[in-house]
C-alpha cells in the first residue's frame, strides 16, 4: 500500500514537473539586473539554466557575464543550483495562459513585446558642448510589428533655430536588452530595453524613457529653443 502511494506520488509530481517545463524550455525570460540600466535574462532547457546579464550606457548594451546550472522544480519553486553550491529559489504559478514567475517580475519575449507597444520619450534633456546648451529630444513608437522614432534639437549657433529627423516605420527584432532593425544594429543601435518595477521599459541610450499619448509633431521641438 505504502509503494503503491509513493508511486502515484512520484508520477503526479512527474506530470507537474513535465507541465512546468514545457512552458519553461525554449522561452526566454527577462528581469531587472538590479539597477535601471542592468538587464538579466534567463533562459532553460531539459536539465540546466543559462544566466545571461547586459549593462547599457551612453556607449550601447555590454555583456555583463553569466553562468550556466542546474535546476529543479517542485510545488511553487524553481530552484537554480549554482557551482558554489548556493541556491537560488525563484517562486512560480501556472495559470490558464502559461507560468508566472516572481508574481510577474519575470517576462517572457511575447511580454516585453506586448509591453512596450505604444509611443516612448527621453523628455527634454539639456547638456552642455563645448561649453554651450544643447537641448533634445528623442521620441518612438512602437505598433503593429513596426518602429519608428524622431528626434528634435535647438541650434546652439542660433537661439530661433532647431532641427528635427523623423525615421519611417521598420520592423525590428528584440534581443536581450536591444531592439534591432536593418538600421539600428551593432554599433549602430540606440534604442534598448529593461524591465523596471516588473514592466518593459524603453532606454535611449541609458536614458530612462517614460509613456507618452502619441509622438509629439515636429513643429513641437521649436519649443527646444526656449531652454
């Protein structure tokens, strides 16, 4: 009686082990490094998890190391057993629509995907070179599978004068902490992401950007002038 137990046991938890890994393997999840310019993602196969990091400044995305262990997985936890034989429990909940990690904290590609949608700004940033102000602004959008951003600046030769450059729409591609298209790549990308207080977040740069209605229209960086 007692075998017969412990074997249905061991077979319901087999199913529940088997459940959470198919929503598990072959996804990605991303999470916040710590800071709003380190992002960490995790991603898993059969046996082991790989621990990726990134770090964004005003020179693009760096890779920020990581480490490959094993795990395990029971009722509510998935347990990442590093080489220095310390632990690393992660809570999880499976719902109708696939698996919760850290009550959210934790988001798949599709996620970060469906939470950056809409228009993003960098607000009015002032620097200064060499010596003079120099106001801009750098706004994007993303809807239907597609990009496009704008930018605005003031003259610092003229103080009427300002400059603005507008990007058509391009389809673009997530990775961990960029977003690539046939323009922005390598080098070249200026526009990242992180997950910041459990939600998708667009950086430029290392610039933290925030929610706005809509792209402003162009004739709104005239209003850079007057800083």
């Amino acid at each position: 009686m007692v075998e017969v137990l412990k074997s249905s046991a061991l077979a319901a938890e087999s199913r529940y082990t088997d459940e959470v890994k198919s929503n598990l393997i072959g996804n990605t999840f991303f999470y916040n490094g710590g800071d709003d310019t380190t992002l960490n993602s995790m991603a898993f196969d059969n046996d082991k998890a790989t621990v990726s990091s990134v770090y964004i400044d005003g020179n693009g995305v760096h890779n920020g190391g990581g480490y490959e262990c094993d795990y395990s997985i029971d009722d509510g936890s998935i347990t990442l057993e590093k080489k220095d034989k310390s632990e690393m429990k992660i809570p999880y909940a499976l719902t109708g629509e696939g698996i919760t990690i850290d009550s959210g904290k934790y988001l798949s590609l599709d996620e970060v995907d469906a939470g950056i949608q809409g228009a993003w700004s960098t607000g009015v940033r002032v620097d200064y070179v060499l010596g003079e102000k120099a106001v801009t602004q750098y706004d994007i959008v993303f809807a239907d599978g597609t990009m496009s951003y704008q930018d605005g600046s003031n003259s610092i030769y003229s103080s009427d004068e300002y400059f603005y450059s507008v990007k058509e729409p391009v389809t673009y591609t997530l990775g961990l902490g960029t977003i690539e298209t046939e323009r922005e790549q390598g080098a070249n990308r200026k526009w990242f992401f992180n997950i910041i207080d459990g939600k998708p977040v667009i950086l430029y740069f290392a610039n933290v950007c925030h929610r706005v209605d809509r792209m402003p229209d162009i004739t709104a960086y005239e209003a850079l002038c007057n800083y």
